[in-house]
C-alpha cells in the first residue's frame, strides 16, 4: 500500500477484536472490553515527548501526530478500543473563534461570547469537510496504521459543553456566565445550541466516512446544570444529534454504536437511556447496579471507576474492578473510568487496571 493510500478511507484492514462493538450492541463477549478516556495523553512519557515544544493545536492539525498519539497507548496495553487525538474544541475554531491552549490554564477563548449579538460573528455556514479535514485524514490514517487490531473511536463536544465553553472563555467552576445565557437569553441560547448541534451532526458523519467505527458525545457540563435545565437545553439536543446520525448512516447501509457521556448527569440516566444511543456512559457518582436498573435494559453501560482509584497499589485496584465488574455484569457492558485519565498517573497502574478487567471478567459467567 502506498503512502496517498494511507489517507483514502477505503480497503481499510479487517477488525481482529470486534469486542467492544459487540459490547456497546449488547451482544455476549468472552470477555469485558476496557479502554479509558483521555487514553492518549500526558500520563505516558511517550506522548509528552511526541507533543514537546509544539503547540497543542498545532498538534491536533497534524494527522501523523495524531495517529501516532493514538497508537501510543496501544502498544503500552491491551486496550479493546483507541479514541482517536483530537480536542472538543476544534467545533468553536470551526465556527471562526480563536481559542487557544495556555500553560497551566488550560483552553482560553481571547474573545469569549458576551451577548447575543455576538452570535453574528460566527461562521453561519461552516464547511465542515473543509474545516475540520484535518479530522478526518487523522482518523482514516489511524485506520490504517492500527492495523484492525482494535476499533477506532470518533467523538464530539455536546452542544451545551461547546456553548459554556464559548461563553466562559475557558474553564469554569460555576459555569455563572453560561447559565446567565439560559436564563437571561433563552432564544439566543437555543440559537447557539442548534447551530453547534447542525455542525456536530456533519462532524460526526464525517468521522464515520473517514473510518471512525463508533462514536461518543461529550457532554462534560451536564452536571452544571439541573435537571430541567437539562431537559431543556442539553438532552433535546444529544437526541437530535444521534437521531439525525443515525437516520444519515441508515440510509448508508452503515450501523455505528454511539455512546453519550453527559458527566454527573445522575438525574437523567432515564432519559438518557431512551436517546437513540447505544451506549450511555456512566462517571464515578454513580452505583453500577441502581444504573443498570434504571436504564432498564435498554442500553450498554459504559464505566465508571473512580480516576482516583489508579493511584491505588495494584492488588487494590483489581479488587476495585473485580467489584465493579459484579455491580454491572458481564453482558452489555464496556468498562472505563468515569472520566479521563490524569497526567500524574502511573502508566503501570493503568496496565494493571486493564488487566484486571480482562482477567476478572473472565473468570465471570455470561450473567447480566
């Protein structure tokens, strides 16, 4: 195969562990899968050498060095699935803002949204098989070089997560100039929400076209908001993004997973059960057995160990999984942290938890 192959979606190799597909589909497994969010990242000195001196931006615009990224932790441990490199930030720089990643602070937005006004200066129309190309050669490029030994994750901000950000400037503990919007701007809000959920929709069908087997949606700030703000300005919105995908890929003959992530959302596992995705993903706030009964088996569950609990000696942390595999049950489920790695962590305690998963899960039977 030749290098420009490399980059076309097509003849990609075929899947040799089809493990957490067949897991988020709730279908029998020999095993729990097992992959962790923020897998590719700061924890491994690997990936601190590949991203030195570069800008963090940069690095996401470049296919090979996200390829690379994502296949780093691969070869580490025997992971059942890679999420490819990238940030939930690119749909903003999309849209026409200027964000930016400070040292010690984070994502910055020099120029934040303040007013509705505002909304005027976003690209209206966004192209987004141009803008976010460099998406889209990573992934297909990633299917290639990962030699179908695991699936490849594609994944998106959630419209609410998008718009705080846009709004705050960056990171927030209250999320108060966010929220103002909801409260003080409800139309302009819904405006922003609906736009950000038109260019997700087209992002994500892309990352399929481009190879992405399955498909998260990040709703990071679910927990800022309560629960009939939820139903208003954020769950309305992770429905019509996987309705809208999914009705897209139907017509393509195409069936991909799609998992929604709405963190410490613990009041709307209901209904989150009931949005069109596969798969909903659980943080670590939540029991594994009152989950599985209020989702009613009607979804795979994915996570929820505790991050924290990576800092633990490694016989603790395979009594830590073994307890939350029987909490969930073999079938239906993915195991994960209930939320991303941290940088700080020790990459033999993430080793150790992964081999926990597969040795503890089976020894298990086939019981839900």
């Amino acid at each position: 195969m030749s290098k420009d192959d490399l980059i076309l979606p097509k003849d990609f190799p075929q899947l040799l562990n089809d493990t957490f597909l067949r897991a988020a589909r709730g279908e029998d497994t020999d095993h729990v899968p097992v992959w962790c969010m923020r897998q590719a990242g700061r924890y491994l000195p690997e990936f601190r050498k590949t991203r030195e001196g570069r800008d963090f931006f940069d690095t996401c615009r470049s296919p090979e060095a996200c390829c690379e990224l994502t296949l780093q932790p691969l070869r580490r441990f025997p992971f059942d699935a890679a999420i490819i490199f990238s940030d939930i930030l690119v749909i903003p720089q999309a849209l026409g803002m200027n964000v930016q990643m400070v040292a010690g602070k984070g994502p910055t937005f020099p120029e934040p949204l303040k007013e509705p006004e505002d909304l005027q200066q976003l690209q209206a129309k966004v192209d987004v098989s141009k803008e976010l190309d460099y998406v889209f050669k990573a992934i297909t490029l990633t299917r290639h070089k990962i030699e179908g030994k695991v699936p490849l994750i594609g994944f998106s901000g959630a419209p609410w997560t998008l718009m705080s950000y846009m709004i705050e400037g960056g990171g927030s503990n209250t999320h108060s100039k966010a929220k103002r919007w909801l409260y003080r701007h409800p139309e302009a809000s819904h405006m922003l929400l609906k736009m950000l959920t038109d260019v997700i929709v087209q992002y994500l069908l892309g990352q399929v076209a481009a190879g992405a087997q399955a498909l998260q949606v990040f709703e990071s700030h679910a927990g800022i908001l309560g629960p009939v703000e939820f139903k208003e300005f954020s769950l309305p919105y992770l429905r019509d993004i996987a309705r809208r995908v999914k009705d897209k890929l139907k017509e393509a003959g195409e069936d991909i997973p799609m998992i929604v992530f709405a963190k410490d959302a613990h009041y709307a596992l209901e209904d989150l059960s009931q949005s069109h995705y596969e798969v909903v993903g659980l943080d670590w706030t939540i029991d594994p057995q009152s989950a599985r009964e209020r989702t009613g088996g009607k979804v795979s569950l994915q996570g929820n160990m505790d991050p924290c609990a990576l800092y633990a000696p490694k016989e603790r942390i395979s009594q830590i999984v073994k307890k939350m595999l029987e909490g969930f049950g073999k079938k239906g489920y993915i195991a994960n942290l209930g939320h991303g790695l941290y940088p700080d962590m020790d990459p033999e305690n993430v080793g150790a938890f992964v081999d926990a998963v597969h040795q503890h899960s089976k020894q298990m039977g086939a019981q839900i």
